[in-house]
C-alpha cells in the first residue's frame, strides 16, 4: 500500500475512534457499563480506577491489529496504529490536561481550554442519566473562546 493510503487509514481511524468513543461513552459507559465507568465521575480515591479498564480493552484491539499484519503492514496494521495514537491522544488530553492525573500540562490554548470546559460540563452531573458533551476532541463552537486582537 502507498504511504498516503496507510496515512489516510491511520487518521480516518482517529477521526472513527472520536466518534465511536462518543457513541460508546454516551449508550454503554452511561448504560449497562456504569457500574465501571461510574468511578471516573466519583472524587477519585486512588490513582487508577475502574474506568481505566476501558483503555486496556482498546489497547489490546488496537494491539491485537497490529499484531495480526504485522508482516504484511496492510490496513489492519494501520487501523491499529490509529487507535494507539487516538488512545494516545485521549491520555494526554484527557487524562493529563483536563483531569490533571500529572501536574505538568499547563495551556491556556483555545481549542484545549475548550475540551476542558465541556467535559466540565459532563462532569457537572455526577449520575447515570442526563449526561452531556460525551464527546472528547469534538467540542461545540460556541465553546472556544478566540482573543480579539486590538
């Protein structure tokens, strides 16, 4: 396959990952999931929690891909490197930046601050139920906040 093809594979798998994480997180995690997924919206009591199982079964997928092409590095291989790097992505957005699981990621950036507030907005209701903004990277326009230059 061409490198633009594999490329395209691995963003599209990002781009699908956002959308299937919101779907996941909106009808399983708030759903028949919550008994797990519940601990992440509780005052954390240790480190890790029970919600961390999730991004274990994502990477076990995303491995077992990668391990399954590894010698011809066809599509597979390529979708599984999509959802490694979108997991990557979602640990240092989510957990790093908006839950500060680490101290260390400081940024007062638009796009990023805006993340932040809608999944303020999630956490905002600690139940089950009427939930909003399940989503990560996707956040609503209105949300991003643009200095005007004077």
């Amino acid at each position: 396959m061409s490198a633009f093809i594999n490329i395209l594979i691995v963003l599209s798998t990002i781009i699908a990952m956002e959308c299937l994480s919101w779907f996941i997180h909106k009808y399983l995690f708030h759903g028949p999931l919550w008994f797990m997924h519940k601990s992440h919206h509780q005052k954390a009591k240790s480190f890790l929690e029970w919600n961390d199982l999730f991004a274990v079964l994502f990477a076990a997928a995303s491995l077992y891909l990668m391990y399954t092409d590894r010698d011809s590095l066809g599509y597979r291989f390529f979708a599984g490197l999509g959802i490694t790097l979108y997991g990557l992505i979602y640990f240092v957005v989510h957990d790093w930046f908006v839950h500060r699981r680490f101290k260390t990621f400081k940024s007062n950036n638009a796009y990023l601050m805006a993340v932040r507030k809608a999944h303020k907005i999630h956490h905002k209701n600690r139940g089950k139920a009427k939930g909003k903004a399940f989503g990560l990277l996707f956040v609503r326009k209105s949300l991003i906040k643009t200095k005007s230059i004077s």
